[in-house]
C-alpha cells in the first residue's frame, strides 16, 4: 500500500509533483490518515489538485509503524525514530504533529516552522497553550499553521468558525466538545450510576484513558473552547484565563433532580461575547431537555454558535477515533496544499482575523460571569426555611424561575430544596450562597450548578 496520490494523472491541475508530508507520530490518528489518505487518493488528489504524499514517518516504535505503513510501502516511506531529522528534511513540504502535549511536539512544532515548513497538528493543548508563539513565528516565515482536528475531532468547526461565518459578529457559542465525559453523563443519567462507578466502566471499554484526569477535569474542553474563542472573537489564545470545572463531583442526584424540572446537565465549553469582555469557560451546565444539543449523546461531540446574522447553527459529529480525525486532519493537508504557492498576505489567518486587527478584549473572570443557577439545599423540615432561603435571593436582587421540594422520607427531619434561578452575575450569586449556607437551617454546603437557556 501507498499513499502516494500524484504521478501520472488525468486532471491537468496535477502536472505539479505530490506534495510531501512528513508524519510524526504514527498512533491511532496517524495510522487513520495514513489509510485515509490511501483509501481516498483519487478524490483528494481531484479536490487537491495535486497528490498529497506521506513521505518520512517519525515514531519511537519504528517496527510498529513499519507495520502500519504496510511492507509494500517502506520503500517510498522513510520510518525514522528521529523526529527532528523529518522537520529538517529539505525534501519535505508539509509537517503533520500528532504526537501531542506540549513538550517535545513544541520544540518539533517550533522547528519545523523554522525550517520553513507547513504544519498541521491535532494537538489542542499545544495551541490552547502555546498558539500565541506558534501563530507568531509562522507568520514570520510565512507558514500555515493548520489545526481543524485540534477541535472536536472530524467535525469542520474551524473552517465554520472561520470562513464559513465570516461574515458573523459571534454572540456565542456553546458545545459539548469531550466524548470521554459526554458519555459518562449519559451513562449516569441512563442507569442512575454514580460517576465513578461509570467511569470504571468507561475505562474497561476503552472510551477513557487510564488516566482520565485531562477529560474529567474539563482541561481538554478548555483547551479546545479556548481555540474556538480566539478564532470566534479575534482574541489571542488565553487558556490560563480559562474557568475550567470537571465532572468528578457531579453527583447522580442532581441529573435526577435536573431531569424532573426538564433539564439535562452536560459538560460545556462556554464562550460569549459581552460588552466589556469574553466569557471562557468549562463547567457542568444544565440545558434545557429539549434543546438539540441537550440530545447529543454519548461519546458524540456539538458545537452550537449564535451569529448575529446567521442565528443559531449547530455542528454534529464524532469528536474523536481514528478516521473522523484523520478526516479533519487531511481537510487541512488539502488547504496547505492548495495555497502552497498563494502570497502568505492573500491566506486565511490562523486566528480568521488579521494580526493587525486583533481585539483586546479581556477574559472576564468567573465572578463577573452571568449566568441562571440551579441551587440544591439540604435544609432541615421546618417551617420558614424556605421563606429565609427566598428573601435572601430576593434581597441580592436574584429572581427564581422555579422551586423542588422533595417530599421528606417517613421519620425524616431533612429534605432537598431545588431552585432555578434566573440570569444574576456569578458573584451576586456566590454571596447569597454564602448567607443561605449561614442559616441554621441549612444543614450542608449548597450544591450550586450553573444553567443556560441558550436561547
Ligand atoms: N479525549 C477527547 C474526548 C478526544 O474524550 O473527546 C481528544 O480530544
């Protein structure tokens, strides 16, 4: 098997020679692009205009890759452990960094940039990190930095976010952009299991990594919702400004009590324009059971994005695995290879508007975040209890959408009090929590869950 997808050819646009790619790291996502770029040769060669050649792999395990590759193919495909010696290579056009972290994949990343080469990588946390000095040093040599399967793997959300609403003033967007949690909140609902019960079970079936610590605790949907925002808002990317909260608290009784009052809780990845700032950040969020996205589930990934004049639009798909990011990951070899040779000025920025033209709005903190909250309370089962939790609320100005009383059990002196509130700024919130949890009759910390309508 070959991936070579130039040579003799009947389009004319192909009289150019292929492409060369060199490939770092040849696991799940590179042995899909591997095949992918096979399989499909003749159609992406027609959309390419040229083939597109995997020319130099780089991976530790050399054996492993050869295997990949397919013996047929070690011939026209240079399988090295040294990664540095393919960003060096003259003979190599394009670099594709699918290594991951950001460690070694900074330096190759950096590297090959200096050397004058193209870059694709699927790596999040490098950009989310690191994408201000990437995106700065490409600029200077001229280079495309490309990153389509760094967010939620095969679906087109870069492209969307930056070509295809071009013409959009964002509001927002909203998206369900970890599989790995996605499909642990489903679980929990569907079974009534606590989390970590399921995320056993999600790690005996392969859908979470053994150290699952990245997925869990939002870092990974903050990598990717902070990629989103820079691109969305022409901001720079700011992860350290990121509000990041997992799942590993999330308790099976609240998606029980969110689902009597018609809301499903999902992990978020949350940014939206306001008047002074950009809201950035990740947390278990309530959603109204009858929005779409509130029906996405399992390991599948959504991102919803409000434009000014195209509305509400919602993007669909696998956000991980081998060939929906290979996927994505040659979409991006198709672009670099169809603007090799167009002025570095004339290409679409990497961050969709021009360098020049970047806005400094800043990432406002969480306590100046407006959102709707859902309260849990366990109070004691007396009178006037619920009448001191409300006139708090009202006295911070904080309106209520909706109230839950679970009936307590016989010869029980305790019960949980549910609330919706409505829009407030997080702080205003934190300090009625704060006066509601001095009560003598609220006998635990408040469980606070915050909510969107996204309307
Ligand atoms: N681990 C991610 C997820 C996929 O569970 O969605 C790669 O970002």
């Amino acid at each position: 098997m070959t991936v070579s997808s130039g040579g003799a050819s009947s389009f004319g646009a192909s009289r150019l020679g292929p492409v060369h790619v060199g490939l770092l790291g040849i696991g799940t996502v590179g042995a899909g692009t591997f095949n992918v770029l096979s399989r499909n040769q003749h159609e992406i060669t027609r959309r390419a205009g040229r083939g597109i050649e995997i020319a130099a792999v780089a991976d530790l395990d050399t054996a492993r890759a050869r295997s990949l590759i397919g013996e047929g193919a070690t011939d026209a495909v240079r399988v090295t452990d040294d990664a540095f010696s393919v960003v060096r290579d003259p003979t190599i056009d394009v670099v594709v960094e699918l290594i991951g972290g950001y460690g070694i994949a900074l330096k190759l990343v950096l590297e090959a940039i200096a050397h004058g080469k193209h870059v694709v990588t699927a790596n999040k946390a490098l950009l989310a990190v690191h994408g201000n000095e990437i995106f700065a040093a490409a600029r200077e040599k001229g280079v495309m930095v490309a990153f389509e399967a760094a967010v939620a793997g095969g679906i087109p959300i870069i492209k969307a976010l930056r070509e295809g609403l071009t013409a959009n003033r964002i509001d927002w967007i909203a998206g369900i952009i970890n599989g790995t949690t996605n499909f642990i909140l489903s679980e929990m609902r569907d079974k009534g299991s606590s989390f970590e019960a399921v995320l056993k079970e999600a790690q005996q079936l392969g859908y979470a990594e053994a150290d699952p610590t990245f997925d869990i605790e939002g870092i990974d949907a903050a990598h990717k919702v902070t990629i989103m925002s820079a691109i969305a808002f022409g901001i720079p990317v700011q992860f350290e400004r990121a509000h990041v909260e997992g799942i590993s608290s999330l308790q099976a009784t609240d998606i029980r009590y969110a689902e009597q009052l018609g809301y499903r809780i999902k992990l978020l990845g949350i940014t939206r324009r306001r008047e002074h700032g950009i809201e950035l950040r990740v947390h278990p969020t309530l959603i109204p059971a009858r929005r779409l996205i509130a029906n996405v589930e399992g390991a599948m990934n959504a991102v919803w994005v409000k434009g000014d004049a195209v509305g509400h639009t919602m993007y669909y798909g696998k956000g991980a695995g081998a060939e929906p990011t290979a996927s994505a990951v040659i979409a991006d070899l198709v672009d670099v290879t169809r603007t090799l040779t167009v002025d570095p000025g004339n290409r679409v920025p990497h961050l969709a508007f021009q360098p020049d033209a970047m806005a400094d709005l800043p990432i406002l903190p969480i306590s100046e975040v407006e959102s709707a909250y859902y309260l849990r309370l366990r109070v004691a089962d007396e009178p006037g209890v619920l009448a001191d939790i409300t006139r708090i609320l009202a006295d911070a100005q904080i309106s209520i959408d909706a109230v839950l009383q679970r009936e307590p059990g016989e010869g029980e002196h305790q019960t949980d009090i549910i609330l919706l509130t409505h829009v407030t700024v997080e702080k205003q919130c934190d300090q009625a929590i704060a006066r509601i949890e001095a009560l003598s009759t609220v006998v635990s910390k408040a469980t606070r869950i915050r909510l969107e309508d996204l309307n």
